[in-house]
C-alpha cells in the first residue's frame, strides 16, 4: 500500500510528530511511506531518520495567495506518486489535501484522526466531512463518540489508541533505577516515593493540582515524596502559583527531555491528572515502564487504565482526592502485580504492533 502522512506543524508538532513517525517507522519496508510535512518540523527531522521513509517539505498555509501554490504542489505530489491513502492529522493538511484531490480520478482514500476534544461540528468540519474524508479515526472511544454526534457519523469511525514503543519504554533494571534516580533527584530518604510525569507542564495537565495536594501533607509525609515534571519548565503566573506552594525540592523539573523513559525509570509510579485529554501517550509510555500510573477521568484518560488494576482515577482537578489518594500511597505499599499489570496492559493494547495494525485495518477497511 502506497500511504501519504501529512501533518501542517511548523515546529515541535506534539503528539501529532509521534504519532505519525510511529506510524511510519512501524509500516516502512511493508509499505510504501511518504510524510509531507514542513521541513523546519520536528516530524521532518524525524521521519527523515526513519530507512525508507521519504521525506516531502511542505507548507499548509492560512492565507489564500500562498495556498493556492502549496495545493498545485500537492496535487501534482498526488498525481505523481498515486497514493492509496493520505492520512491527515490537522484542519489545515485535511483541507488542502481535500482541495488538492478535487476533480482527480482516480483519488486516493483520505482518511483523517481527531487528535484532541474540540468541536468538530463547524462549516468547514462539515465540509471536509462531506468532499474530502472517507473515514475518520478517534484516538479514544471518547473522541470517537464525539464524532458520531458530527458530519463524520456517515463514515466510517474507528477508535484507535495510541502506540508506544514496548521495546524502548521497558521496566529497568534495580541499579539503572538506582542509578537515574539519584542523577535526576539526589540522595533521597530510604522510604521516598517518586511521582513522574512526561506530559508537560502547562496548567491543563494538572500536574500542579497534585503539587497542591502534596503541599498539605505534614512535614514527615511531604519529605518522603519526590514529583518530577518533564517539559518546559513552567513560567509567568503558573510558576508564581506553584513557588507560593512553598514545597521546595519536593517538585523537580527535568527540563525538556530527549528520554523521557529515564524520567519514568527513577519513578515508583506515573501520573497524568490533564484537565482535558484525547489520549495520553505520557500514560501509555508510564504503563509501558511497569509504573501503576495515576490519571484524571478527563476525556480519554480513563481508558488507559483499570482502576485499582494498573492505575488509579480521580476526578479532574480535584485536591482532595489526589491528597487522598498520596496519602494512601504512603500508607500502604502497592503490590508488585500491579507492575506487572501494567506492563502487560502496554504489551497488550498500546503496542506499535497492535497500533499499526489496527489503523492499517482500518486503511483496508476505507479502500474496500
């Protein structure tokens, strides 16, 4: 099959970047791979690394004069290599692929992912829905159902979770846990429990809602707690908000991090408290290290894990419980089963293998 990746991020591109270079690293040499993305993108870099994997600088602008050149490229990209499926990730890729295709026969299968829980019900989704998507995937049954209640309910919908690297995001050994955990946070008590995150550190990830709940702790129950927040190191009003916490070097903040698995790997367990969430590929790599991981009932979070299994779920934004639910934790060890639980949980439904063969299902499926 002859599979056309798109995705319109100038830059970092989030989960977006990820989920298109896994996709891609796990169909190359089976398939014939192509990613059209900006070549100042992090997904550009990356792709590129991928053996293979053809690489296309393209530019999805807003303004018309420019747009109108960037379509003619596409569609001569199009015309040329007679792809069966280009699969968007953005309004603005979506809509210029769908100009691009129009009048071509024949034209390749389009098929499009919600990333994230926003409305979808605007004219323009209305349009895409009806001249440029033949099927649409949700990256959770929560995000699949909101398209259900959209124009994309006349097409078909999958729910397709995530895919993280099982090989690469793996429980470590006692001493490389020793080992990264003293590198990230020093000498620690005997008794300390190590709290991680790699979603980021904006407000809506809620990592500063666990902060507060860990501010109210008595001095002998706060000392013994450790949270590491991967990302960009918060600023302006979230970090006034969270310095008047007053919890010291309780909270570390690694940075920006090229491996996240050794931020996970120092940790006793994973959380990702988000606001508002599609999926989480922080929550699937933290089962995927072995780590029960917290999570909020926002979105599609609570699909990830299974309550008192391989995680934990509490409400979005809610101190109480997350005070709740850290002093419980330092009261009462948790079972090494649920360790393993959770790794077989990201063996088992969050693996690049079963991530790509569900959408390559889903690609035959369309085409059919």
């Amino acid at each position: 099959m002859k599979i056309l990746y798109t995705n319109f991020h100038p830059r970092n591109g989030g989960g977006h970047a990820t989920y298109v270079a896994n996709l891609a690293r796990c169909l190359q040499g089976a398939h014939e791979i192509t990613v059209a993305t900006p070549g100042t993108s992090r997904l550009f870099a990356q792709a590129g690394q991928i053996p293979g994997v053809r690489c296309v600088d393209v530019v999805y602008s807003m303004r018309l004069r420019p747009m109108i050149a960037e379509v003619r490229r596409l569609r001569r990209l199009l015309g040329e290599s007679r792809f069966d499926v280009v699969h968007v990730n953005g309004s603005a890729d979506h809509r210029q692929v769908m100009l691009a295709c129009l009048g071509m026969r024949p034209r390749p299968r389009i098929v499009w992912t919600k990333h994230n829980t926003m409305q979808a019900r605007s004219f323009g989704h209305w349009v895409r829905a009806r001249f440029g998507t033949d099927g649409a995937i949700g990256v959770s049954e929560f995000v699949t159902q909101m398209l259900r209640q959209t124009a994309y309910r006349r097409l078909p919908l999958r729910a397709i979770h995530h895919g993280v690297d099982t090989e690469r995001f793996h429980p470590w050994a006692p001493a490389e846990v020793s080992e990264a955990r003293r590198s990230l946070l020093g000498d620690l008590p005997a008794d300390a429990l190590v709290l991680a995150s790699v979603g980021g550190t904006d407000r809506d990830k809620g990592w500063l809602v666990l902060a507060q709940a860990l501010a109210r702790l008595p001095d002998d129950m706060k000392r013994r707690v450790r949270m590491l927040v991967a990302g960009d190191p918060p600023r302006g009003a979230l970090r006034r908000d969270f310095e008047a916490l007053d919890v010291g070097p309780a909270v570390v903040f690694p940075g920006l991090v090229d491996n996240p698995e050794r931020v996970l790997a120092a940790a006793d367990f994973g959380f990702v408290l988000s606001f508002h969430e599609a999926c989480s590929f922080a929550a699937c790599e933290s089962l995927s290290m072995g780590l029960p991981t917290l999570v909020s009932d926002a979105g599609g979070l609570p699909e990830v894990v299974r309550h008192g299994t391989d995680g934990w779920i509490v409400p979005a934004g809610d101190v109480d419980a997350a005070e709740a639910w850290l002093r419980d934790r330092l009261a009462h060890p948790v079972p090494p089963s649920m360790s393993a639980a959770a790794r077989a949980r990201a063996q088992e439904c969050f693996s690049m293998p079963v991530f790509a063969e569900r959408t390559l299902a889903f690609y035959r499926q369309v085409c059919a």
